[in-house]
C-alpha cells in the first residue's frame, strides 16, 4: 500500500446532506432531467467545477481579516502586487473580478480593428466568446494527439507549430493582436504544454513581431507536469518552473478561482506600458480602480496567499495524485477516460461508455443523471447538449465532436474516501450500464441550451 495522504488537516467542516436513491430519483424528475436545475444542498459530492469551489486555509482566512478596504492605495493590493511580481515577473498587474473580466479588458485594448484571428492551444469557452465579442476570429490549433482521447502523449495541451505558421501567413501577421495559450489545456482534458512548446510558440510570435500570452488559470497544476514529464526538470522547483513560464510571454489572462486557491478573483499581467494603460483604463470604466479592480482587499489579501500555497509540492502532488487516482479506478474497470488523466477533472467517454445511446439521446447527459441518481455526484456533460447544433436548413442536430462527462474536483475539498465512494458509484453503474436510457429535449433555449434545456426519459 502506498496511500495518498492528504497534506491538510481539517479544521472546519461542511456538512454533506446524505439523501437515498427514492429522494434523488424525486428531485431529478423535478430539475426535468438538467443537474443545473438542482439545489446543491441535494447533491452530495459536486463535480461541477474547480473553480471557485477550493477551500481555503487558516492563512488564507488569516488574510481575509487583515484586509485594507480603502478604496485607493490598499495595503492588500501591494502585497497581492508583488506576490503576482515575484510570481510572474510582469511589469504591470491589474486584478480583476474572475478571469473572463481579464480576457474582456485585454482583448477590448488589444484588438485595434475588427477581421483579425486569434490562436490559441484551445480557446476556453468565455475566452472564445471575448475574442469573437472583438470580431476576431478564435482558432484552436492544439497538435492532434490533443484531439485523441485515448493518447497518452504527455503533453497533449501542446500547440501545433506548423497549424500556428499556417494561421498567421493566412491571416497575415498584422492582422493576429496575440497568439495564447491555455495552461493547463481545460477545453482540451485538461492536459498541460510542455515549456519546449512554451519557448517555440513565443519564439515563433516574436519572430512576426506578435505578442503572446498565457491563460494561465492552472498554471501550477502545469508546472508540476513538466517537473514530472520534461527533460531537465526534475530538480527545480514549481516556482522556478511557473516562473520560467511566465518568462516566455508578454502578459497573460489570470482567473484565481481556479490555482489561486480562491473563491473570487483574477488578475492581468502585462510588460507592454501602453497597452497596460489601455488596460487600466478601461478597467476603471468597467471593474474598479486599478488597487481594487472589482475586488474586495480581502480577496486580494486570499488570492495572494493561494498563490504562495498552490506552489508547495506537498500539496501539488495530491492534488494532481488524486485527479490521477480516480483516473485509475476507472480505467481499471474498464470505464473509458480521456487519457492520461489531466491535471483537475477526469472526462469520461460516454459515447464508448454507453455505445448503445445513439449521440442525439445524449449519452452524455444520460451519464450524469446515472451519476447523481447512484451516489448523488454532480458531473457536467460537456458533448452535443452543451456544444451539438441544428441544422440551419433541415433542423437536425449536428453532433459534437466528443460525448464527454467531466468530472472536475475540487482543490482541497474531498478527502480521498470521497473519492473512493465516486469510484464505487461506478462500479454500480458499469455493471447495469445497458439498461441506461437516453434523453429528448422538452425545452431548448435557442443558444447556450444546456444551462436551461427540460429533458425526458426516451
Ligand atoms: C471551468 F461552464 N473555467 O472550467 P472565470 N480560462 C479557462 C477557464 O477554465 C475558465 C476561464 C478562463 C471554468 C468555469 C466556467 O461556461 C462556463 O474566472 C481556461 O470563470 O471567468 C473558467 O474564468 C474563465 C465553467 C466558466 C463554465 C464558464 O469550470
């Protein structure tokens, strides 16, 4: 036995409403068949999102008390501001309300003129929507061993250098404001780019003179691959290697909901003093002035500490170790995952899970409400009910790419034993798996549908 221990102890707990099989199959049947709909009392462990669902630490709750609400010149924005600094090495930081408040300001004062692309690993689904929110267009180019579920190339966030090329010559170099990049790849698995990726990517935008900049939400959860899986690595620290990161861009898009270890919060970093001008400005329209930027000083007091935290290898070796557990499990009964296991959500493959529902039944959806009626578990479907379309012409669905269930965990949320019981609910659910039904649609809203679609048992 070599058990994964938790590097926590728990000094405050929140209580779990246990409920039965009889209860969740009542209240499944009232929310219309849509885990949206549900009261997250009802739910036992929540797989939703890792992002702003962390627990926090007594010293982050420490901050908390200690923070500088004055409205200009806050003592907690200097210590959020030269955390982010020694972190980063940005000249200029500007926190934000959560990060897609950060990729609106930076794409708002970066994009001059309307026709232009925007590349990217994978873009994020608030990150595409600010983007084409500019008239820009937002090119996935992540290589295609990211597009395989099954695998196991170890950096699979990686961008395609030749499809990068490609873009910009098409596009005309001119016409691209900034090429990003997703650490860790969420849209993607969750998978990380390796910094060879990092340094060719940036030399390639240098080279035709384009800025480049990180999404960086997961940054610590993707350092931690590289010490693990990249050449010359092995020895340096998590702050040494986030910091090598960080070196090769310009600036990047921060949401701490996600590796700041916070409820709330995000930030911008950026060299270019123009363009950090543009930022602030438009930041004091929009989110606040420039010491607070929509942010209470208690929650830049939270974030910075949560910055600190999230780069102990004590703790990155949990956390990634247990993402990587549940993956096990799974994979050991035959459940299959997109592989390897990424760095905070394990994606099920419904579509080979359930190959008896055909795509328009959603076996996708049909997998998460046999999750939550076995055990109570709240996952996310993320395949054709989130990303399917109709057919302009004929009103037929056009299936997504990919029928997946994600299961996100939370930072420093569930013990190990929790973990446990969502890999028994498995169990279960693999052994009566060909009496699991699809679903139809009773109600669709005509964009973003998931969020509200009513369902029936077919
Ligand atoms: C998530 F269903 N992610 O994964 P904000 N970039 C990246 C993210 O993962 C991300 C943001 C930017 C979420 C929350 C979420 O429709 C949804 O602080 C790589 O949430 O603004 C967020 O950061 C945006 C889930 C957001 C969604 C929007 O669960």
């Amino acid at each position: 036995m070599n058990p994964l221990i938790e590097p926590f102890k728990i000094k405050v707990v929140e209580p779990i409403k246990m409920t039965t099989r009889a209860q969740r199959e009542r209240l499944i049947k009232k929310a219309y068949y849509n885990l949206f709909f549900l009261h997250s009392n009802d739910i036992m462990i929540d797989m939703l999102t890792d992002s702003g669902t962390s627990a926090m630490s007594d010293a982050q709750w420490a901050g908390i008390m200690g923070g500088d609400e004055a409205y200009a010149g806050s003592r907690s924005f200097e210590r959020f501001e030269q955390v982010v600094k020694d972190l980063t090495g940005y000249r200029h930081i500007i926190p934000t309300h959560q990060g897609r408040a950060a990729e609106k300001i930076l794409f708002s004062s970066i994009v001059k003129k309307a026709g232009g692309v925007i590349p990217n690993n994978t873009h994020f689904d608030t990150t595409r929507a600010n983007v084409e929110y500019t008239g820009t267009t937002a090119e996935d180019l992540v290589i295609d061993e990211g597009h395989d579920p099954a695998s196991t190339y170890p950096f699979k966030g990686n961008m395609d250098l030749k499809k990068l090329k490609a873009c910009i010559e098409k596009a005309g170099p001119e016409n691209v404001p900034v090429v990003m990049m997703t650490v860790t790849n969420n849209s993607g698995g969750g998978q990380p780019v390796s910094m060879e990726n990092l340094r060719a990517v940036r030399d390639m935008a240098h080279s035709y003179g384009i800025p480049f900049f990180l999404d960086a939400c997961r940054f610590a959860e993707n350092a931690y691959f590289i010490k693990q899986r990249e050449k010359g690595y092995a020895d340096k620290t998590i702050r040494e290697i986030a910091h090598e990161m960080f070196s090769y861009s310009d600036g990047c898009t921060m949401s701490a909901k996600k590796d700041g270890l916070a409820n709330i919060g995000g930030f911008l970093g950026i060299n270019d003093d123009v363009l950090a001008q543009d930022c602030r400005n438009l930041l004091i329209l929009t989110e606040g002035f420039p010491t607070y930027g929509g942010l209470a000083g208690r929650d830049l007091e939270a974030i910075a500490q949560g910055l600190d935290e999230v780069l102990e290898e004590d703790y990155l070796r949990f956390r990634i170790g247990q993402v990587a557990y549940l993956g096990d499990q799974l994979t050991k009964m035959g459940v299959p995952i997109m592989q390897p296991p990424g760095g905070h959500a394990i994606y099920v493959d419904a579509k080979s899970f359930l190959p008896h529902i055909p795509v328009n039944q959603f076996p996708g959806q049909a997998l998460t409400v046999e999750l939550y009626l076995e055990a109570g578990i709240r996952g996310v479907e993320i395949g054709s009910v989130m990303f399917g379309k109709k057919d302009p012409e004929t009103g037929t669905e056009i299936p997504a790419a990919l029928e997946l269930v994600r299961l996100a965990v939370p930072r420093r949320v569930y013990t190990q034993s929790h973990i446990d019981y969502v890999a028994d609910a498995f169990v279960r659910i693999n052994e009566r798996k060909k009496t699991i039904r699809g679903y139809k649609f009773v109600y669709e809203a005509p964009f973003l549908r998931h969020f509200t679609a009513r369902f029936e048992r077919v």
